[in-house]
C-alpha cells in the first residue's frame, strides 16, 4: 500500500455485502489510510453485514436513505463532526430499479417505478452533491466519484431502465462538476465500470451471458470489483487533481473494440 489517501476523510454509500464494489473500495481506502463514515439505506442495514464491515475498518455507520435530504443532511453534519472535519472524498455507489426487480419490460413499464428508480439510481447523486455543497462540506481538492455503466451510451436491452437513469446520473456528474469545480475546487466523476458480480449486477436478466460476454470482448478482461476499488482510490488521491466532469471507462478495453477474435469464433470457428 502507498499511504495515498493518508489523513483524508469521507463518505461510503452503497456497501451490501462482501460483494459490493462500495464494500471493496472501503477495504482498499481503509489500506490506504482514509477514514470514512459508512451509510447505507436503512433497509439494507437490516441485513446487518455493513456491521462487519465498519469493525474491520475502524469506521462508524449512519443510515441514510439517500432520496431523503433530511437523512442527508443529518449524515453529512454527523460525517463531519465522526471525522473531526471537512470532507476528501465521497462515493456514489446506488443503483436500483424496481421495473428490473419486478421484470416488467422495458416497453411495458410501470411509471411509479420508472420514478422510483430514477430517484434512487440518478437523483440520489444529486442530492448527496447539493446537500454537500450546501454544508460547505467538501475540502477543496476533494473528490466525489459514482458508479455507472455503458448502457448509458449503447443498448443493452436487458439493461431495462437502468440504461436511462445512468444516462441522467452521467449528466449530473457533468453539470454539477462544474460548479463544484469553479465554486470549490472540488472534482466530480463517474466511472463506467464492467458487469460485476454483485446484488445489484445479478438483478439484470440474463447476466451470466452478459459478463461472459464482456470479458471475452475485453482485451485486458472484465475489471473485477476489486480493480475498481484500486481505480476509485486513484481518483480520490492527490494524483489525480485535474480530471473532472468525465466518464471514465474502467472496463479491460470493451468500450473501443468493435469485436474481438474470441467473440468471432462463437459464429466462424477458429481459422
Ligand atoms: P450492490 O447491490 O452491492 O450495491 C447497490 C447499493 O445501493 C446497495 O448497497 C443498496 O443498499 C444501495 N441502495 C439502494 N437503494 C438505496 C437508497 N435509497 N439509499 C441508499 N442506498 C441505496 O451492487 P453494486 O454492483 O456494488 O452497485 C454499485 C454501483 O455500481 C451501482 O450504481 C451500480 O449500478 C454500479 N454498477 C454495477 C455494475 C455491475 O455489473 N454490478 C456495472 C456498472 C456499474
């Protein structure tokens, strides 16, 4: 470990459980030496795993449904008062739609649920940044990254809704890094990560045939979760102090192939 994130403080959203890419880079930040407050939504506590979680790391929970700004602002007065100051880093690790969970189709949706979760899995971010902003929270040169994926570019017909609020979530790193970054210095990213086997990547129907695909279309290979962890760390350290208002592809390369020869042979067979 190089110490990269030593003295910095911040916010966890998202860590389920030992699969979460939240779950991961928690692991990595603590290696790294920042210290964090964890959150999740107060259903997901039930489960009661973040427990483990916060013990091995040294970090407190506070629960925060994070559609609800009364939640945020009480998470990010409490965040700061835990840490003892402002904040370094924020991680934006929220994706759930209800039309995928109830496998309703994309060209039948129901919109309760549409709105559900583009609340949820675009919104949210916007609300954790504007409630930041708000509180003057963020020390300058600090960084906020969410997570993301491609569908928000290409179709994935599985992908369902959840391809419309990334889009949207994409949108907001946009808009919003740039008064963050004029008005506090304070960069904004989002990364498009590979599937992953994760709660959330499994919901999508057909997901085995999806990241096997992927992997196979991917130079380098899917990025697992723990790569991703080492790549938000990179964002979050001093290295980095210059990139924001970007999308920035964490995916072995799938992004720029056309089609690989692995792929091929499933139609041609090998020459
Ligand atoms: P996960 O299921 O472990 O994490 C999703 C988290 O969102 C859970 O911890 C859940 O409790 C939380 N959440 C849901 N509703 C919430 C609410 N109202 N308030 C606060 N938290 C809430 O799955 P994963 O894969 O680690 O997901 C993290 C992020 O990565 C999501 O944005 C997801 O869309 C994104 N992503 C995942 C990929 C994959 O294939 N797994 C690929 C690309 C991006």
């Amino acid at each position: 470990m190089y110490n990269l994130l030593k003295g910095k403080r911040g916010i966890i959203f998202g860590a389920l459980d030992e699969n979460s890419i939240a779950w991961k880079t928690a692991e990595r930040v603590h290696a790294e030496g920042g210290k964090f407050v964890l959150t999740n939504a107060p259903i997901a506590m039930r489960m009661g795993k973040i427990n483990e979680l916060a013990e091995k790391t040294g970090s407190e929970i506070i629960p925060a449904d994070a559609t609800n700004l009364e939640d945020l602002e009480n998470l990010i007065v409490k965040a700061q008062e835990v840490l003892g100051g402002k904040l370094d880093f924020v991680l934006h690790s929220i994706g759930m739609s209800v039309n995928v969970r109830k496998k309703r189709h994309y060209t039948d949706q129901n919109y309760d649920w549409t709105h559900k979760g583009w609340d949820v899995s675009a919104v949210s971010f916007h609300k954790v940044m504007q409630t930041l902003y708000k509180q003057d929270a963020m020390n300058e040169w600090g960084s906020i990254v969410a997570l993301t994926y491609m569908a928000a570019q290409r179709t994935f017909p599985d992908y369902n809704d959840m391809a419309d609020n990334k889009a949207y979530l994409e949108s907001i790193a946009r808009s919003f890094g740039y008064f963050f970054g004029t008005d506090k210095k304070v960069r904004v990213n989002t990364i498009s990560q590979s599937p992953t086997p994760t709660t959330a990547g499994q919901g999508v129907k057909g997901f085995d045939g999806f990241i096997a695909y992927a992997d196979k279309m991917s130079p380098l290979g899917n990025a697992s979760a723990q790569d991703c962890a080492d790549y938000t760390v990179s964002l979050f350290s001093d290295l980095t102090r210059k990139i924001t208002m970007q999308n920035l592809f964490h995916d072995g390369g799938f992004s720029n192939v056309g089609v690989s020869n692995a792929v091929m042979e499933q139609f041609v067979g090998e020459e």
